[in-house]
C-alpha cells in the first residue's frame, strides 16, 4: 500500500484499510499500532507539527505534509492529522474478562464505549453481527483512538461467541458450572473441563437488581449488552445471570453507552 497517497478514497466498508481522523486518535494509533500504519498525513497548518514529526521517527512511522489528502478524507475544517493503517484481525484474551455487543447499530456508540471500557481496564469487546464497522472512521475517532487499545473480535452469532469463550486450547470447555442451561447447551457437548467465566446479560426485565452493594464477584465475566433500540431478546434470560439498571418510572430505558459505562463502572470495582 506504500505510495498510493492520491489514490486514497473516501472511506468504504470493503476497503482493507481505514483512517484515522483528528490528532489524538492519530497519536494512539502511532503508538499502538505503528506495524499497521501506511502513512500519516498532516496539514501545513498543524501546530503541532515538531511532536507528530517525532513520534512518527521514533516508530518508524512514514509522515507527509499533505492538505489535499486530508481535505479529500475529512468532511470537517478541524482535521489536521490523518492517520491511514492496514485493517487487522485479534483474538480475544479469554483470561479476562469482556464486554459482548449484541447487534450495536450506532458507530458513535460503539466507539464511545469501547473508550469506557479501556477506561475501565475492561480490554476485550465481542461485537455480535451484523453491527456497526468497527474500522469506520467515524467509530474510531469516538473512541478516541482506544480501538488501538483495546481487542476486539466480531461474531456471527452469540453462540458462537459462547462457543470461542468456553473452548479452552485443548478443545475442552471452561464455562462456570453455575450457569446450568448454558453448561447444558455449550460445555457437555465439548467436554465439561469448567472454569469460572460467568456470564450477565444486561435487561429491562433483569432478575438481578444491579448496585454497588450488591455486584456479583466474579473474577471472570462477559457483560452483555443489547441493541440500541430493542435491547437484548427475551431469549437471553436463558444465559447466567440477567442483570437490571434500576431507573425510575420516568424513562423507559436507559441509553446504551450509559447503561454499558454503568455496568464496566460496577463490575470492575468489585473483587472477589
């Protein structure tokens, strides 16, 4: 891809390269993810220039003073860096512990929480299709770059996801004895070798009222969320625990970026 700065197009989900748009997100790029990058591009204008040009130099990151790229990328008059990189693939760490997407449909929303969750040291995102591209540019500039920090890995479907988290490297599951029906559905079938992983599914009609007092304690866990507009699906009070946000009578739900930061806040304050 080295070289092709004016053939550079407007972003397409189909592309096997992306962008960053805006300083910050670029600065987390460069130092993230430097192997991916092709090249950085800034503006004449940029204030900045002596600290760009020194971090792309010590991650041997390739940099251009190029107005033209970045007027051609940017829809805003406020970017004055352009960071493009290489589309790449990550696995999950199934040692700790995750936040499950289902179905999000909002790039703003799922940039903004997977920059909650790296607030919250919670690393590892499972995004359930179909959803919202996670190497759009609009995603990656809400989260502020924390895409480039943070794993993420898409699913076809949740039982896939189950699946991926409950199979160990020797084939066998590891999901936590206490879940019964899902030990049922997913362990007995590859193997029973059971671990700890607790799985809570975030509901308005949740068995389980969410506090600080009272979180669970898992040391490890997947807090699954829903659809901006439905939620989760009945179907998911069928998996572990399903988890309500106490709220009044005066909304009908809360936000999902809100109801996830409440969620990662809690959990990832209580040890076992």
């Amino acid at each position: 891809m080295a070289g092709y700065d004016m053939d550079i197009k407007s972003y397409k989900k189909d592309f096997d390269y992306s962008y960053t748009l805006g300083a910050f997100p670029t600065f987390e790029l460069i130092e993230a993810k430097a192997s991916e990058i092709v090249e950085v591009f800034c503006s004449a204008s940029f204030t900045d220039y002596q600290k760009l040009e020194k971090k792309c130099r010590e991650k041997g990151v390739k940099l251009s003073v190029n107005d033209k790229v970045i007027n051609k990328l940017s829809d805003k008059g406020n970017v004055y860096v352009v960071g493009v990189f290489k589309k790449y693939l990550q696995e999950l760490d199934n040692s700790l512990p995750h936040v499950v997407l289902v179905n999000p449909s909002d790039m703003g929303n799922l940039g903004t929480i997977i920059r909650t969750a790296a607030g919250f040291n919670i690393m590892d995102i499972a995004i359930i299709e179909p959803a919202a591209d996670i190497f759009n540019p609009k995603t990656v500039r809400a989260s502020m770059g924390s895409v480039f920090r943070t794993r993420q890995k898409r699913f076809s479907s949740f039982d896939d996801y189950l699946k991926y988290v409950c199979t160990d490297e020797q084939g066998k599951s590891s999901i936590n004895p206490v879940i019964q029906r899902l030990d049922d559905r997913i362990g007995q079938e590859n193997g029973g070798d059971l671990s700890n992983r607790e799985i809570f599914t975030f509901m308005l009609n949740g068995e389980r009222p969410l506090t600080i007092n009272d979180c669970p304690k898992p040391k490890l866990y997947s807090l699954v969320f829903g659809n901006e507009a439905t939620g989760l699906p009945d179907e998911f009070l069928n998996y572990g625990t399903s988890i309500i946000i106490p709220q009044t009578e005066y909304v009908d739900s809360l936000n999902l970026t809100i109801a996830a930061g409440i969620g990662m806040y809690v959990f990832s304050q209580k040890k076992a």
